[in-house]
C-alpha cells in the first residue's frame, strides 16, 4: 500500500514523522508526497493540538490511520478510522504485509469507533531510532517513555510504562554528532548517569531538583529545566513532587553559581495570584540579570486517563500574570515570564479529552475559538463533562499509585 504522511507546516520536520518515515523505509513501505496517489493517510498526534491535523485529514477522503501520544483520547478513534495504540514499530512491520486495510481490526493495538480501545503496544526498537539533525547545531534522539514520578494529573505517567534506551545507545548518539552538535533527547524523565563531558554537549537537560541539588549541579550542562508544579507545599507534595521551598530556593542558587540558564514548569488554576507571589518572595533576592531562569506557567488540565482526570473545571481560578510579573521583578531579576494561555484554552484541551462520543466531539471542535471561559464551562455542564472532583477531596484522599513497571528494550 502507497502511504501519505498528512502533516502540518511545523511537523514536517519533526523527529517523530522522520522516524515513522524511516520506519517505512525499513519495511519497504511505498511512501508519496501526492495524497492523489496515496491508498492510506497517516497522522500522528502527539498533544491536542494536534487533533487540527486529523480534522483537516478527514476532508482528503482518504481511509486514516492515526497514533502518537495521545491515542488513548477517544478523539482519535472517533475522527481517524483506525488508530494504533501505542508505539508504531510493531504495527509498522504488520502493516507492510497485509493486502486490505480491513485486516488491520485484527491487530491487538488498533482502535477503531466500533472495536474500541485497542492493546496498548509499548515494544520500542531503540536500535532502528536515528539521530536526526533539525536545524543547524540541534540533534534529536528518540530515547523514552513514560515517567516514573505519577504525578496525579498527567498523562505521560500513566498513559505509558516507564522505559528508556540502553545508555550505550545515546553515548553512541552523542558521539556521532559534529563538535559543534548539541543533542536534545526525546524522553519525559532523564534518568542516565553520562560523564560530565559528555553531558555538557546536550542542548537542554531535564533534571530533578533533588538531584540536581545533591551533586551541586556539578554534572549538569549549560541550560537545565524541571517542573516545580505547584507553589503550595501540600498540593505539591499531593498531587506532583514532595519538594520542600529550601529544597527549590537551593537549586537556585546552585543554578546561579554554576551558571546555568534554567526554566522552571509551574502550574496555575489551583493556587490565587497572593499565594503564587508569596510563594517568590521566599526566594532569596538577586538583581543580576543572568544567568536567565525562565518561569513557565499552564493552567491546570487535568487529562481523563489520570486519577483526577474528572476534576472539576470550574473550580479553578485565572492569575494575574502583569501582578506576578510586577512583583518578581523586585525580588529576583533572573525571573523572565513566559507568555502563558489563556484559561480558556485549557478547558476546551480538557474537554476534548473528555469526549466520548462523535456529537460531543464535533461540538466541543467547534468551539475551538472561544475564549470566554464561561462559555466552554456552560458548555461541559450541559453536556456532562464539568467533573465531579473538588480540590478538598482530591486532598482528602490517598495519593494515587501503581507499580512502576520499568521496561528495558537490550536491543
């Protein structure tokens, strides 16, 4: 069968469609640029966003086949008439032999609207993965899945096991590079032990404030990131990581001492404008510029597949960003605020998560443009998916958990 990957202008480079290419390459799968020519479309849809491109690929009137991250949503059954569950190298290798694409129903990973979920397939030939160069001195390497901290709102802990390739493999991924090449690994939790030299050619590194802190930041290259989540110690330690406010202020010191550019991940909707303030002015004050510490903040979604997946969406309250942003820079002038969405934003991200069937979905699409919060919250009481969790009782109750099946591919 002739294959089309239907793309997005920004995807067309990415690593992930690359790599799928490659994959076909690898198993003689014909594919064409000329949609005209193509018997099937692929998509892939690694975040919500990017269910625009699976919408648009229902105009071509072509059979679609679609995966990525988040084929766990029941969006992507609904709109895509069959969806691989999970990691494509399994699939890819079946789909090169069969001959009608009615056989693909008879794959354990394949979802469709009829069927249902399919078998999550989480097999990862790290030996087929490439590095691919995206722009000038940026190296990709696909190396993970999964994340072992359960935090109780993402989809990325439990959605997926936790695993990662053979150390030997990124090493060998690192020294492949040009000296002027910086790697950045594609992986929700760093968990490798590389020497510093070999550290320091990544172009960002995630790291854990504990860890981080243990060593100095000794073995960290130049620019670092981790998420904070919460400026609340008890909703921190409830619903993310078990982070102390000395434990937070230590790493920025250390960052500021070793220069390290960082960016810190917080999440807002749960806490008021005071308390994110307060919160920073617990930080210890430094007026020099650099090195620059970026504060991203999203508002809280909650994605269904999680343990709060049902939160209530109108239990959450909008920040002031220009107060925040006012406050800190009397406090610490390494701060940079990030341009952050809207709350708006937020709820239809959630909502389309929450859709079950293909009215709702239609429906919530629809209001993809609206960005009167208001409005989308009316929108989920009427049709049932407001969420029935509050705060207090997310609080109230034991924090959520499962075995952290570590998978390791040898290959």
């Amino acid at each position: 069968m002739i294959v089309h990957f239907y793309t997005a202008p920004k995807q067309k480079h990415e690593y992930n469609i690359r790599l799928l290419k490659l994959l076909c390459q690898h198993h003689g799968i014909e594919v064409t640029e000329d949609v005209k020519a193509a018997d099937v479309v692929f998509v892939s849809c690694c975040d919500t966003m990017d269910l625009e491109i699976l919408a648009k690929a229902r105009k071509l009137g072509k059979p679609i086949i679609a995966g990525g991250s988040v084929s766990f949503m029941p969006a992507m059954r609904l709109w895509a008439d069959y969806v691989c569950h999970g990691e494509a190298y399994d699939f890819i290798a079946k789909f090169a032999s069969i001959r009608h694409l009615e056989e693909l129903v008879d794959f354990p990973e394949v979802a469709t609207a009829e069927k249902g979920q399919g078998v999550l397939n989480e097999h990862i030939d790290y030996a087929l993965n490439p590095l691919i160069q995206c722009n000038t001195t940026a190296y990709y390497y696909y190396c993970g899945k999964g994340c072992p901290q359960l935090c109780q709102y993402c989809a990325l802990a439990w959605s997926r096991t936790w695993q990662k390739a053979p150390q030997i493999l990124v090493e060998r991924a690192i020294f492949t590079m040009p000296k002027k090449g910086r790697l950045f690994p594609m992986v929700s939790f760093w968990d490798y032990t590389l020497a510093t030299p070999l550290l320091k050619r990544l172009g960002i590194l995630d790291v854990k404030i504990k860890e981080y802190n243990r060593t100095a930041g000794y073995y960290a290259g130049k620019r670092v990131r981790t998420g904070v989540e919460f400026v609340d110690a008890d909703v921190r330690k409830k619903l993310a990581k078990p982070l102390s406010q000395e434990e937070i202020n230590t790493f920025i010191h250390y960052t500021k001492r070793n220069g390290h550019e960082a960016v810190l991940y917080f999440i807002a909707g749960l806490e008021s404008t005071e308390k994110i303030i307060d919160f920073f002015s617990k930080v210890p004050v430094d007026m020099a510029l650099q090195p620059r510490m970026k504060l991203v903040f999203t508002y809280f979604e909650p994605q269904s597949i999680t343990p709060i997946g049902d939160f209530r969406l109108d239990h959450r309250s909008t920040i002031d960003r220009d107060e925040i942003f006012a406050a800190l820079q009397q406090m610490n002038r390494r701060f940079r605020f990030h341009q952050m969405g809207g709350i708006a934003h937020s709820t239809w991200r959630a909502l389309m998560g929450r859709a079950t069937t293909l009215d709702d979905l239609d429906y919530y699409w629809s209001l993809r443009n609206v960005k009167e919060n208001d409005v989308l919250l009316e929108a989920a009481a009427k049709r049932g998916h407001m969420g029935s969790l509050t705060l207090k009782e997310v609080m109230a109750r034991p924090r959520a958990t499962r075995k952290v099946k570590y998978v390791y591919d040898g290959t």
